[in-house]
C-alpha cells in the first residue's frame, strides 16, 4: 500500500521580512533530492504567490516548512531576524535542511531523543521518512554515567519507539551513545539522514553548541525541526522524564 503524501511548502529565505517568498527554482535544488528520496511520503509545494506587505505566512493544511538553512545559522549559531519571524510566526512544523556532498543514502535515519517538545517533531518527520525509504529509525540517547549519578534514557527511548510503532505503525531502534555532540556524531556517521529538534531554549542560546557542531560536522543531511503550534501525531507525555543528550560528561 503506498502511504499518503505528506503535503510540505518548501520556501527560501533571501529577501524574507515576516512572510516567506517563493524560492527560485535553482534554490530547491537540495529540497527536490530530498523529496525524490523519500517519496511518496513527501510531496513539495511551492508558492506560487508573494504575501501582500504584512500578511502573515500562513500554511493552513501544511504539515511542514522545509527549507535550507542560512549560512548565518551555521556561522553564528543563532537565527537572524528573518529565520526567527518564520520560526516563531509559522504555525506548521519547520525544518531547516544542512545539505552534504557525502551521503549514504541507504542508511537509517537517526534522531537524537532527549523527550523535549521539538524532539518529538523531529521524531514524527524522521519516522516519516524512514518510511517513505523503507531504512530503520534510529533513537539516539545517552548512555549512562555512573560516576556521576546519571541513568541512561533507555526507559525514553522505549517510550519513543513505542509510541512511533502505535501511531505510526513502523519500529524504531533505540541507541545509547556516550553524551554530548561527540557520541552522536559518531553514531550518525552510517546514517542517511540526521533529524535533529531545536532546543527549547533556542530563542535564547540559538542552536547551542552540540547542535551547532551536529549542523556543522554531521556526514549525512541534517534537518533541524521546530515544532510548529499545532500539536502533531506525537506529544510528549507530562509525566515522562527527559534525558539530554547534549550534556557532555
């Protein structure tokens, strides 16, 4: 059975005030490989129309704004004003891709699971395009730390999965890898893709700096996912404790 398309506007951000602008058709370039790559679950539309002065973006019966992050993100670590009006503006979830040259194309797609809200986007959107390519879904969360009294986010991790396989129907692997941004390179270096959630403070601290090393580092396409208002097939259980894994030892 083929899977219903999900139906995702893919934009560029050059010349963007508090609406987003039709991409140019060389721009979509990185966006188009990935839609080849995962179809049929993904399905790009463009806008074919710019936003009247001051009208809001507003993709109403859109799941996802996919579009390439800004060189500025990568440089500084943090969103200029452009990219924070369409994070903060934008109702669906938003996922900025950091294309590569070197890719493994058949490998799993890994997901970094701390239990924080965009984690939870960034989970459902890779679950979704492990389907679409028929790859595992991994999720990655660290290991323990004895000598400090920190427990592995196994427990998490399970959760995840879990709940990947009722809504979803398809099965995650849950990963430890040692904490911080050096073990989770080292786990995404088979992967196809990496599917990472912003920090909930990433209004304050930008990508911080194990995402920031992810973005900049990671071998395979990278897609840094906000998520959006409305609440998506995944959500993060109250009671549920969370495990960062960007805390090095």
């Amino acid at each position: 059975m083929i899977a219903a398309p999900r139906l995702i506007i893919v934009a560029g951000l050059a010349g963007l005030a508090l609406v987003v602008a039709p991409a140019a058709a060389a721009d979509l370039a990185d966006e188009q490989a990935l839609a080849e790559r995962y179809a049929p679950i993904v399905r790009l539309v463009e806008q074919d129309a710019e936003c009247g002065p001051g009208e809001p973006y507003d993709p109403l019966d859109v799941e996802l704004l996919l579009t390439d992050a800004p060189v500025e993100l990568l440089v500084e670590g943090a969103p200029d004003a452009q990219l924070t009006a369409v994070l903060e503006g934008t109702p669906c979830d938003v996922a900025l891709l950091v294309p590569r040259n070197a890719t493994t194309p058949e490998g799993p797609v890994l997901v970094p699971f701390g239990g924080a809200d965009h984690d939870w986007a960034a989970v459902e959107l890779g679950a979704w395009l492990a389907r679409a390519k028929h790859v595992p879904l991994r999720l990655a969360g660290a290991a323990a730390v004895p000598e400090l009294g920190r427990r592995d986010a196994s427990r998490l991790l399970s959760h995840g999965a879990l709940a990947v396989q009722r809504v979803l129907g398809i099965s995650a692997e849950p990963l430890l890898t040692p904490p911080g941004e050096e073990g989770m390179l080292a786990a995404s270096r088979d992967a196809g893709l990496l599917v990472v959630g912003l920090s909930t403070r990433w209004h304050h601290e930008g990508l911080g700096p194990a995402r920031l090393r992810l973005a900049r580092e990671a071998t395979p396409p990278t897609l840094l996912v906000r998520r959006g208002l409305r609440p998506g097939g995944l959500a993060p259980p109250a009671a549920l404790t969370r495990f960062t894994w960007s805390i090095r030892p």
